[in-house]
C-alpha cells in the first residue's frame, strides 16, 4: 500500500487499514473486539468506542500497545495468528502519528476553516494516481467552462445564490468546483455537512446568522444527491440562504439528476440555481492546455491521461475508472475473482436500487451470489469469501477500491455505478428483484426513502416506489405525496390523483397545481385550469404565472394585408408591420421601458411574492425570473430600449435574446389592447402616417416577428422543466437560453448588440 505525503492522506490510510483489517478478519462486532481484549494477557483493553473513532479517522491510538493489542485480538478472533505483519502496521501508524490532524468531512466543523485551509479529498476530490514525487492530487488544467464557474461564484459572492455543477462520475466536477473556489474566494468560510439529517439545522443557523463585513460564506454540497430529499432543504431554504448572502456550491451526478428532474422530486431546487455542465471527454481547447501543463512539468500521470483522452476523460483516467472497470468485467471468470466480483455487483445494484448509503457486508453476502455468472454456479468453486473481501477492498494504483470502506459499511466507487447504467440502460431488468428488496429493507431516513422510490420511477418499477414511499405517505408528508403522486402519473394515473388529493386536502397548493398537470396531460383543459386558478389562490408562485402569459387581443375590423392584396406567387418582397402598426409599436416600447425601469427602481434586489408589492410587469414575468436582482432586472429594461431602437433606425424590432423576445411579446400585448380601448391616443401616435391594409394586425406581428415563441413555455406548469438545457423534454423540443440568467445571451454572436452601449436610464 502506498505511503501518500500529502496532509490528512496518512491518517485517511491508516483508518482504512483498520476498516479492512475488521472486515478480513470476519467483521467481528465492536462489543466482541472490547470482550476478547480483555482476554489477552497483558494487553491493553479495548472500548467499543475507541475502535470506532480509529475506524473512521477521527483518533488513533494512544500508543503502539493499544494498535498491537487490537491486531491480536482480529487475529484470535479470526484464528490466524501472525496474519498482520506487525512492521508495516507501525510504520503506517508513525507516519499518522507524525502527521497534523486534518478535520474529516464527515461532520461539519464546530469552527469552519477556510477555503485555503481545505484539501481536496476532505471536499470529495477523487484521488489520483501516485505520482512519481509522491504527490495525490495532479496539477490543475482549466477547463473550457471554468471562466464562467468563476465569474458566477464570483457574481453570487456579492448576492447570494446557489451554483451547481453537473457531469458524469470521474468528469472532474468536484475538482472544478474546488479550484474556483481556490481562485475567486480563497477566503471564504466552508461549511461542510457531513451528514444530510444535518443540513436542516445548518442552514437555520447560516440564515440567522449574519457574518462580519466582507466575510463570505460558502455551504458546500458535494454530491447534492444525498441532500436533495432532506427536511429542511427546498426553495424556501435556497431563498433564506441567499438573503443571508450565503454561496451554496453544489456537484452532482448527471444519471441522478436526470431522475430527479424526471420525477419532479427536488426539481425546484435544481431550477433555482446556476448550472455548469462539466464534460467528461475533454475538448480540444482542454487538451492543448494538459499539453501545455505536461510541457512544463512531465507529469507521467498527465502523459497517460493524454494517450487515453480519446477514449476516456483525463479526470476519470486519473481516477482509475476505466481500468477498475475492466478489471471487474474480467473479474466475473472460472479464473478470476467471480465471488469478490459479485460482491461488488452487489454493491453495485444496491446503489443503482437508490440505496447508497454504506451497506454492511453481511448485506452484500446475502445477495451476492445472484451475481455470480453461470446457471450452475457450484462448477464455477469461487473464491473463499476472506479472498473475495479482500480482492474487493484492496486499494488499486494507490487511488481507489472498488468497494471502499465508510464506518461500518461499504460504498462502491461510483465510476463503477455509472458504468453499469451506461453499459445497461435504465429497466426493469437493471437491477434484480432481491436487490431492489434489500434496499427496501436498508433504508429508513426520508431522504433514503426518496432515493430508492426514485431510482425505481426511473426504472419502469411503480410498485417499488410505492413500497419506499408508502410509509412516508401515511404519515402526511408533503414531499413524499407530491413525489408519489408525480412518480404514479405515467404508469396509473388514477391512483396517482388519489395520492395527490391527500395533500390537496391538507391545503398544499403544489398538489393543486401538479392536479392540474395531470388534467393537462389527460387532455381535460377546463378541470386543468379549474385547478391551476385554485393552486394560484393558494399562493403557487407557478401556477399563478399560468394567468399571466402574454398573448395580443383580438382586432375584429382588422383587414390583413394578405386578403387584401391579390396574391403574387413570384412577389418575394419580406413582410414587415404598416407604419402606423411600427408607431403604435414603438410608442408601447418607449412606454413600458419608463415604467418598468420605476418598477425596477422601486424593487431593488428584493424577490417578487404573489402576497407581495405590485410591480408592473416584473410580477408578470415567468416565475423563474422572480428571485433575479436589480442588475438582471436593468438588463430586462434595455430589451425594450433596444428594440425601440431597432424601429427607430427605420427597421423593424428584431429580438437578438430570450430577454428581448419576453420584452417584444409584452409590448405587443399591451399595443394590440391600446389599439382596441384607446383609438384616440393612438392616432396621436400614427399622425401623419396613412392608413392601409395590415395595420394592428398583431396576431400577425406575434406570428412573424420571432423566430419562435419558446419563452412562452415557461408559462405552463406543466413545461417548468423546460428551461433546464439538460432535462430530457427541454433536450426533445429543442430549446435553448431560458434560464433567467441566460436571457441576454444572443442567440447569433455575430448580430450581439454593442456590449458598451449602456443604459439610456
């Protein structure tokens, strides 16, 4: 086993050595390790709770006869004598000895450090391979989408907000996040939950709390997963942590978040943020830079890494994905490790099952042998289960294992997770039925709970979700009913409704909102809107945006120009909006820039809320946008400036972003209404200007002006996902700049408007 220098590695080493150790020497309970060491002349007697503490990393031994006691005692338990070589055993507890304690990420510091003071395995970097200097962790290559992590973190610095970023397992997300951390907010204060039943209490504390001037505070959520279904962790959380001015910096896996966003179950929180999708094959732009890094530096690791980027990514070749990997795959052999790899699949297909907590490994002896190849598995005389543990277990290329040990339990290395479902697919087949069983037996926590009823929905397994979710139910819990209830949709809608009227009777508006979803999707309009107006009296902030799409009013006496004219097949002249329809354009463009730039003015930073102040048109926005602050807001005022600029350059409005299209819709709404119950003050707007065919037409205005009408999805709840570049039905239609923090993104760079033209207020 390697010897790692880096601060905390040794102390990490050294309680992994004693985790193994344990299990290889038949997983004796703790109470067991404290009998027999008083039963070993001259030893020093054992308490269950200093074993543990050694396990986990959070103490060691007070002294080389506490370690030499408890290695006899494994051994006697075991009745293998001498199996530990008592030297190396030493040496790895004096060099753990000698090094400094290094906080563990398991609970959150009583007295956070600093971003500077962390490493990265305590953030969850994955390790590297060993270099030739010893050193665990490679010099960092920027990443193509770095620059915009660092800019959002530092944007959300001064604001507050949450930034996420995304990849598959091994695509380098933790590693990304870290070193903008490094980069932009060295400084900053680290709060790092170590267990999901705690975040609750620490966002409260982090809400209540205001920190010294200047002092940044940064929640850090690696793996959001195991968050996501927590209490205490919602929107309504995000929005206090950000009033406080606290940056949320999250990762999580691609696969599970496709399921959370598939089944609706912490959706909200994940449209709430800022989201980077991190790649794991890297550009080409990335792999001139690793050449760069390896020019000045011969790293061998890097040099490998580069050999294989065609094939892999550099950050999971680093980690050893692909080659434990194989190893696993030719592990399932007559003359392999069929029974150490079977208990790997096992871990495997319980992560998977959406149990991926530490299993025990008595869980994974029980049904492992499901995973052993072959119909007849006595011809294929496996390996002992000793061997099989250990073969498991065993650290390769000084990175990982593919079971790692946590406490009293294992997790396996999620590359391995994320290469089953890649080779598999999601099904019902994916994971066998005494896999899903026993992680019906596993899990006890709600957030557990959600995982499997998650994992399930996404495997085509409604009866499993009702398993996992059916006590949670009973008892009332609001997550869970809205989550069971959107999970049975597709499979058993009736039941699903009956689900969702339980909460719809305790008065929750997102039932009554997701009741409408339901309608929309039976294609029962009238009881879809009957429920969307009683989820927006209830005070849904989505379903009450539904009512405040934009569209133009009917103009009965309008002639369009097209019946007019006799047609021309030949006549390619484009089409364009009358004179007198521009004037009136324009006129509602001026006006709604100077009223929204008060509403602006008289907002600030502060959300918009339905119960809240009235604030012309920003209340009418998608709700998405509802949380974004002044300077966003500023941005939205230009889009009608500018294209109130486009008419009076003597062209037509020509929306280049998402922000510009919203701005465009709004403004002929308010055109074609001004143009039915004002026609006096529109003829002061279009005097001079003849009369002719076309004018006011709006409907074809709407129809011809955009290059299309997607911002208006954001409007429908049932189309919330939309937004999300990375969601399944935003990938299906096509759409693309609807998050709100991507409106004035231009659609074609090459026709962006001038960046340093300012604002005209």
């Amino acid at each position: 086993m390697e010897e790692p220098q880096r601060p905390g590695a040794a102390r990490e080493t050294f309680a992994e050595r004693i985790t193994v150790a344990i299990t290889q020497s038949g997983r004796p309970t703790l109470e067991r390790i404290a009998q027999v060491s008083k039963t070993i002349p001259g030893g020093v007697e054992l308490k269950r709770s200093t074993v543990s503490a050694w396990s986990r990393g959070r103490g060691l031994p007070d002294g080389p006869d506490a370690l030499m006691s408890l290695l006899t005692v494994l051994e006697k338990i075991a009745s293998a004598p001498g199996r530990f070589d008592r030297q190396e055993w030493h040496r790895h507890y004096r060099r753990a000895r000698e090094e400094p304690p290094v906080e563990s990420g398991e609970e959150t510091r009583e007295e956070p450090g600093t971003v500077r003071d962390f490493e990265p395995s305590e953030l969850g970097v994955h390790r590297a391979r060993t270099g030739t200097d010893e050193s665990r962790v490679p010099t960092y290559v920027l990443r193509d989408i770095d620059g915009e992590i660092r800019a959002e973190l530092s944007r959300t610095a001064s604001t507050g907000g949450m930034v996420l970023l995304s990849g598959d397992s091994t695509a380098g997300k933790t590693r990304a996040a870290y070193e903008a951390l490094r980069a932009v907010l060295p400084d900053a204060l680290m709060f790092v939950p170590g267990r999901a039943r705690d975040l609750g209490d620490l966002i409260g504390t982090l809400s209540r709390s205001r920190p010294a001037p200047g002092v940044v505070r940064v929640l850090w959520l690696d793996n959001l997963e195991r968050y996501l279904a927590s209490p205490g962790f919602d929107v309504s959380a995000l929005r206090s942590l950000r009033r406080a001015g606290v940056v949320v910096l999250a990762t999580i896996r691609l696969a599970v978040r496709q399921q959370y966003m598939a089944s609706g179950v912490g959706a909200d929180v994940l449209k709430s943020c800022r989201e980077f999708a991190v790649e794991r094959l890297w550009s080409d732009k990335e792999i001139a830079r690793l050449k760069e890094v390896i020019a000045a530096e011969s790293d061998s690791r890097l040099v490998e890494a580069l050999q294989c980027a065609k094939d892999h990514g550099v950050a999971e070749y680093l980690a050893a994905g692909p080659e434990l990997w194989r190893e696993l795959v030719q592990a399932s052999t007559v003359h392999g490790n069929p029974r150490g790899a079977a208990f790997v699949r096992a871990a495997i297909a319980l992560a998977l099952a959406g149990a991926r907590m530490p299993v025990g490994m008595e869980v994974l002896e029980r049904i492992h042998e499901i995973f052993l190849p072959g119909a007849n598995k006595a011809l294929l005389t496996p390996e002992s289960e000793g061997e099989a543990v250990r073969w498991a277990t065993e650290v390769r290329y000084g990175v990982t294992a593919p079971l790692l040990p946590d406490g009293s339990g294992f997790y396996p290395f999620d590359y391995l997770v994320d290469a089953t479902l890649r080779e598999s697919g999601p099904g019902r087949g994916l994971v066998p039925e005494d896999a899903w069983q026993a992680a019906l037996d596993l899990v006890q926590e709600k957030g557990d709970r959600f995982e499997v009823a998650l994992a399930a929905y996404m495997n085509d397994l409604p009866e499993v979700s009702k398993k996992a979710l059916g006590p949670l139910v009973e008892a009332g819990d609001l997550g869970a009913i809205r989550g069971l209830g959107e999970m049975l949709r597709p499979s058993d809608p009736k039941e699903a409704r009956r689900v969702l009227r339980r909460a719809v009777a305790l008065g929750d508006p997102v039932a009554m909102r997701l009741m409408g979803n339901h309608f929309i999707f039976a294609g029962k309009y009238e009881k879809a809107n009957k429920w969307f107006r009683r989820a927006a009296k209830a005070g849904d902030e989505e379903a009450y945006a539904y009512f405040c799409k934009p569209g133009v009013y009917n103009q009965p006496d309008v002639v369009s120009r097209w019946d007019a004219l006799e047609w021309d097949e030949e006549d390619d002249t484009p089409w364009q909006p009358t004179p007198r329809t521009l004037a009136v354009l324009l006129a509602n463009l001026e006006i709604l820039g100077d009223m929204v730039h008060d509403a602006v003015e008289e907002a600030g930073d502060r959300r918009i809320k339905i119960k809240g102040p009235w604030h012309f048109v920003l209340d009418q926005l998608p709700s998405q946008t509802w949380r974004m602050g002044a300077a966003w807001r500023r941005n939205f005022v230009r889009c009608f400036d500018d294209l109130a600029a486009d008419i009076r350059s003597g062209g037509m409005p020509s929306p280049r972003c998402t922000g510009e299209e919203m701005a465009l819709h709004i403004a002929l709404e308010h055109a074609s209404a001004m143009s039915q119950d004002e026609p006096d003050l529109v003829e002061r707007f279009v005097e001079g200007k003849p009369a002719e065919a076309g004018d006011y037409d709006w409907c074809e205005c709407s129809e011809l002006l955009f290059q299309g009408h997607d911002v208006l999805f954001l409007y429908d709840p049932w189309l919330s996902s939309v937004a999300d570049p990375q969601s399944s039905l935003g990938q299906r239609m096509g759409v693309a700049y609807l998050q709100p923090e991507d409106w004035f993104e231009p659609f074609d760079p090459r026709k962006a408007r001038d960046p340093a033209r300012g604002y005209l207020r």
